[in-house]
C-alpha cells in the first residue's frame, strides 16, 4: 500500500510517498480502507520537534531519540471497512467508519488497522468523508478541557485562538453547554468565527482583551498567548485558565495558583475517551457540530498540506483525499 513516510526531523519535505507492507487485522481489529485524513498541528509538531518551550526532550524520549519510533503520521482518518478479525462483533466488512489513533498515528496511509473497542465509530451518515475525518482531534480536546473545567451553562467562555481545527470546535461545544462565548481571531477570520456562534467577537489586532476591562469564567488559550501573567486579572474570582498550548513555564505556576487563590490553571494533554467521539457523532447528526474545513488536498500533495499548516493561518481543518486504484 502507499504511505507517507517521515524518517527524519524536519520540514515538510522529509515526508514521502512510499511502498509499505499493508496491514493485516488481527482477531480483535478491523482493516480500515482509508478515504481521508488530516493535517493536525499536532501532525507538524511530531513533524518538526517544533514544540511548546521546556517539551523537546520530553517529546523526543517519546516520538524517538534521533528519528521518529512511528514513521506515518496522521492521527484521524475516514474510510471503510473491508476485513474483520475473526472475534470482530460491532464491524462488519462495508461499514463506513471514523476513526482517532491519537499519539500512536499511523494514518497517512491507504490502510489502516484498529481494534473495535478502541477509538473508532460508524461514520455520520450526513458527513462527508472529509467531514468525519475532522471530527476527532478539535473535538476530543475541547471536551476534555471542558470537562476539566467544569464549564457550566451561562458561565462566559472566551476562546483566544478562535479559527484553528480546536478553537472552531470551542465555540460550536461551547454553545452547545450554554456558555456565553467571546472569540478572539484575527480580522480575516470574524466573520467565520461569528458564523459559529459566537456573542463577541475580538480582532486581536485593534484590541487586548487583558487590557478590556472585562471578566470570564473560563479562559481558553488555543494560540499560546495567554499565560496566567497575561489573563490573570481577566479571570473571575473562580475562574479557570485552560492552556491548550502551554510552555513547560506556563505550568510551573499551577500549585501556586491553587493555594493562594481560588483560581485555577488547566494544562497537560488531552485524553482520548470513546464516549468523546460518540457525543461528537451525535452532535454531528443533528446538525449541532460539523467540523469546519479550509483546504482539501489529494493524498500525494502532503507535502504541500503540510507547508500550508505550518504558516499557522488554516482556519478549522486541513483533509487529505486518498485515492485507492479499481
């Protein structure tokens, strides 16, 4: 099968398209015939080592030393089932499926093999397959942020990074809790994040929302930009700072946060529960959450996908078309 393939640390130019041997389900797993994925901005950080301040050498212990341990990346995916393990009860060969490997990737390739109890559901039927390959990594993140938070109905939300893969679901889950939300983008992207849902809307480039005057229940730092010395006194009495992106010295102020204040700093990666990508489905299929997608590129432009991503202005979801020959 094809496959792009990383072999070294680096810009996009170390991925390529290659021949690797296509996988084979064992007794619990399924073949998914892979009709779309995605470029993630966690798929340009395995990438690159291009990672928040203090993580490198975190990552790498985890990702590889001096080359990448997993040499596919791609963490969401879209396809059909077309063979079962033999002890497979929920699948059946035809299923249109989606699917979220999270860390363990694997995905930038034709074919791909999960095992049914893992993080893997029946497509929504009025999703497309470029659709339902966005679905997972924007959504489970802010789910698990949230839930964290506590993040109640009526409490005010606002979203510092508002037009990315994560903050275009921030504002559509937040709606969905009852929360009043203010997106902070820039001015290109106002109208997209206004479309969304959200009540306020601020143009980082005309104005601080640290230096506005005003208060909220939840601040969510998407961008990076907002540490707990940036938005602390934006925060209410009892608000809750959640840093999406944070630098190892974004944290350090975690404890010192909770003992003297009744404030709270919410960091650390994002888990991946079923339960997420099945309340993501049920949202999609009633209209309540679509993912929203900027650009579309054939499976043997990764390359280009990728150089796109790292400018850092998509707005929601970059997908990867892949082709299958008759």
């Amino acid at each position: 099968m094809k496959a792009i393939v990383y072999e070294r640390y680096g810009a996009p130019e170390v991925l390529q398209l290659k021949e690797v041997e296509k996988p084979t389900p064992k007794d619990n797993e399924i073949l998914i015939k892979i009709h779309a994925t995605t470029v993630t901005s966690g798929d340009w950080r395995m990438r690159s080592l291009d990672v928040p301040t203090g993580f490198r050498l975190i990552v790498r212990l985890v990702t590889g030393i001096s080359a990448p341990k997993q040499p596919i990346l791609g963490s969401e995916l879209a396809g059909e089932v077309e063979a079962v393990g033999k002890t497979v009860s929920k699948f059946k060969v035809g299923d249109r499926v989606f699917a979220f490997s999270g860390i363990k990737m694997g995905c930038y390739a034709q074919y791909k093999c999960m095992p049914e109890e893992g993080t893997v559901l029946l497509k929504p039927k009025n999703l497309s397959d470029a659709e339902a390959a966005s679905l997972s990594f924007g959504g489970t993140t802010v789910l698990d942020f949230f839930r964290r938070a506590k993040l109640r109905r009526g409490e005010h939300v606002l979203i510092n990074g508002a037009s990315g893969s994560v903050g275009t679901a921030a504002i559509q889950l937040a709606k969905h809790f009852g929360a009043e939300i203010t997106a902070v983008c820039s001015t290109g992207n106002v109208e997209l994040v206004r479309s969304l849902g959200a009540n306020h809307i601020i143009d980082y480039t005309q104005e601080d929302f640290a230096r506005n005057g005003h208060t909220y229940d939840v601040i969510m730092d998407i961008a990076g930009t907002a540490p707990f010395s940036r938005s602390k006194h934006s925060l209410t009495a009892h608000g809750r700072l959640l840093l999406v992106l944070a630098r190892l010295p974004d944290m350090l102020p975690i404890p010192w946060v909770a003992i003297t204040s009744h404030k709270k700093i919410i960091a650390g990666p994002a888990a991946e529960r079923l339960e997420d990508l099945q309340l993501l489905a049920n949202l999609a299929e009633i209209g309540s959450f679509k993912p929203v997608i900027d650009r579309i590129y054939p499976f043997e432009q990764m390359v280009e996908a990728h150089r796109y991503v790292d400018t850092g202005r998509k707005k929601g979801n970059v997908v990867i078309t892949v082709e299958h020959q008759p």
